[in-house]
C-alpha cells in the first residue's frame, strides 16, 4: 500500500450506525407449511408483517432525526426475497427521497438456503436433528448449514467496506449516514458474529430476533468502534443471549476513546488455553 492509499484509509467515513431489520411477519412464520407449496424466496409478509415494518421504519425516522437534526441519511442493503423486499418498501414509507442515499439489493444476504419446497414432517425432524448436531455447522439436505451462510456474509461485509471507501458515505462534510440492512435472522446473527468475531459457541447462545426487530450499531467515541450498547440496555443484550463478557465488551465498546486498549480485549483466550500463565517469570521452572 502506498502513502497515498495509507492516506485515504486513514480518512475513511465511517456510517454512523448499522441498523440490522428483520423482514416483519411472513406467511411462513404463520404456518411452515407454506414452505411446502411456495418457494422460500416467494413467500409473502402478512398484513400484520406488513404494519410492523411500517412501524419500523417509523422508529428508525425518529432515532435519527432526534439524534442527528437535520443531517441524517440512510443508505439501505435488502436481502432480495420478497419479504424483505416488502418490508424495504413499506418501511421506506417513513423516509422522504432527499433522505435515502441509495439502496441496493444484495443476494449475499439472503435467507439460510433450508432446501427447495419443504415437506413440513420431514423439516420438523430435520430440525430436532439440527439441535443435536449443533445450529451452526448443520447443514440442511440440498441446502446450507449457518457456516456456509457466514461465508457469504463475510464477502458480503468486503462488498460494505468497499462502498465506504468509494464514498457512498460521505455525501458532504455535515451528513451523517446510517446503513440500514433488512435480513433475516439466521442472517443477522452470522453478521454480527463476524462483525464482533465471535466463536462458534457464542454464536450458538444467540437467540433469532422477532420479526422487525431493530439492532442499532453505532460508532463509539473512538471513532471505529460500533457496539449496541448506545441504543440497547444490558437486559435487551442479555435477552439477545449475548454471554456476560460479551456484554462487558460492548459496553467497553461504548466508552473507549480512540487509541485505547480494553484490559480485558482477550477475555476470549480461556476458550482455547488452559493454564495460562501471566507472564515470563511464571513460565520458569521453580529450582
């Protein structure tokens, strides 16, 4: 990398916030059997799936016209299946066009592929196999295990940073963008444990957010730092099935200043170490 590119990372624009939405109520959350005779991607939001996302798009308006005055902006990624695509629209009700920034429709973000039209008894014992073998690297028949959704997430999130450093934030000095990604839940929690590199077993803790529900990410005082914990109490944290450490790190995430380091950064360490000692002199043999 040369000085000019070192450069131009060093002045990177951040979004503000990422603001994770899952699709409102579908027909498939009403009934799975549904899933039998509609494909997955076509599956439909409901009247009352329909009402939560304009809703949601309410809510979102208001956090950032109370927050940010008359400099918000939004630029939105949409899963392309047609509920969230609808939950996109209706949401999008609540934002005038001088607001939106863009939005772009992302197949990378999609719903964890669970097979073709699914026969409901055969899911159900599927299912019930899924959690004895582990939600995350179960894979399901002709479909996807949770690992194989993170790889397409992760090269998804090089796509997000890719439009950051083209300056799709930076629309003038005094506006602040906020990046809206309307998924699925599944989807949502593999984004958010690549994001905060999370394990495998803490991601297994996590529980799948109702439908429309809103998780704000906003930038720290750091200045590169994004937790929940701006916008989310330690409760709603702990509902969300976030461990006590990894509560203490979004919380640390929420005051730490640029340059800081977080004593306890590598709470993490006792998941693969056993026996650490503190330091050389307690390494030496005793004589």
């Amino acid at each position: 990398m040369n000085r000019e590119e070192r450069s131009h990372v060093h002045r990177r624009c951040l979004p503000k916030r990422i603001i994770l939405v899952r699709h409102g109520e579908s027909q498939g959350n009403l009934d799975t059997a549904a899933y039998s005779t509609t494909p997955d991607h076509k599956v439909p939001l409901t009247p009352q799936g329909a009402e939560q996302a304009r809703a949601a798009g309410e809510c979102i308006r208001q956090l950032l016209s109370s927050e940010d005055g008359e400099n918000w902006k939004v630029y939105f990624y949409v899963s392309p299946y047609e509920r969230t695509r609808a939950t996109l629209r209706e949401l999008g009700r609540a934002f005038p066009r001088n607001r939106i920034v863009g939005v772009r429709e992302e197949c990378r973000i999609r719903e964890q592929d669970f097979g073709n039209f699914q026969v409901e008894e055969r899911m159900k014992a599927i299912k019930e196999a899924r959690e004895r073998f582990g939600r995350f690297f179960f894979r399901f028949p002709e479909g996807e295990s949770a690992a194989d959704v993170f790889d397409r997430v992760a090269s998804f999130m090089e796509s997000l940073w890719r439009d950051i450093d083209m300056g799709r934030v930076e629309q003038d000095e005094k506006a602040e963008v906020s990046f809206v990604i309307v998924s699925h839940g599944l989807t949502s929690r593999v984004f958010l444990m690549k994001w905060f590199k999370w394990t495998v077993e803490q991601f297994e803790l996590l529980n799948n957010p109702e439908n429309c529900d809103i998780r704000v990410m906003q930038l720290g005082p750091s200045g590169r730092d994004y937790t929940f914990a701006l916008h989310h109490s330690e409760e709603e944290l702990r509902q969300w099935g976030l461990s006590p450490e990894m509560i203490a790190d979004q919380q640390w995430r929420a005051t730490a200043n640029r340059g800081s380091w977080h004593e306890n950064d590598l709470w993490h360490l006792g998941n693969f170490f056993e026996h650490l000692k503190d330091s050389d002199d307690e390494q030496k043999p005793t004589e």
